[in-house]
C-alpha cells in the first residue's frame, strides 16, 4: 500500500473516531445514570460522628450497620440528590449545604433540633436511631 492511502479494508479515520467517542458517550451515561443519591460529606461525617457507634449496644451496632449500607440514604432516597426522605427534609430546612458545610457546629445543633423532631410514623428521629434503625425510610413506592 502506498504511503498516505487508506486500505480497503478498515474504516476511515473519521469513522474509526465516532465510533470509539460514541462507545466513551455510552460509558460515562451508563455510569453516572446508576449512582445513587448523595450526601454532603461534612453532614453525614457529623450524622456519624453523633450517632454511630459500631461497638456500642446492639442497637446501636444495627444502626452503624444500617447507615454503612444506605450511606447517603439516610436523608435521600433514589438517585438524585435532590430526593430527600422526611428526615432529609427536616435537615435541609436548617441547613444550607453551601453556606453551612464548614460550620460543625450548626451542622450539629441542626442533627439535634432534627433528632429530637417527630416524623411520619409518629416516633422521633432520634427514638428510630436509639431502636438501631435509620431515621427515617424512603416515601412509600420509592
């Protein structure tokens, strides 16, 4: 073949191109489709730091296990960020991720006020925890 022709039996440059950045499309939507909702670190970090205790009572133990596997859906349901379950909601109406993510302290004042706030089944979000569950539960068919 001579040098600068194409060969017959490959595609053009061009269509070789689209090909991989249609496939590299297909991956990024693919994989961040499938992520689930998420927490502003320095709140779930404090939620931690007040209410888990992997080492502590049984109920506790089962709440350190109940956070480790919803993580971020301790106040969000789904996957998009912006679904918050009742005691998501509860938390966002104190804080604001922006202005509050560094202010540990209102961080915890405001896990307390909520903690000590009454949800949808009529018990405390913190008498939930005390029992080993999580806070609160995603809204029915979710």
């Amino acid at each position: 073949m001579l040098h600068g022709m194409q060969s017959h039996t490959s595609p053009p440059r061009s269509r070789r191109l689209v090909t991989v950045l249609a496939g590299l499309a297909v991956a990024v939507v693919a994989t961040t489709a499938a992520r689930p909702a998420f927490a502003i670190k320095q709140f779930f970090d404090e939620f931690k730091e007040l209410y888990v205790n992997a080492e502590g009572s049984d109920s506790e133990k089962a709440l350190a296990e109940a956070v480790a596997t919803a993580k971020c859906n301790v106040c969000h349901f789904g996957r998009s960020k912006k679904n918050r379950n009742a005691y998501g909601e509860a938390l966002d109406a104190l804080l604001d991720k922006k202005e509050d993510k560094k202010n540990v302290e209102k961080i915890r004042e405001s896990l307390e006020k909520v903690a000590a706030m009454e949800g949808p089944d009529g018990k405390t979000y913190g008498a939930r925890m005390k029992a080993g569950m999580l806070p609160a539960d995603a809204p029915e068919g979710e």
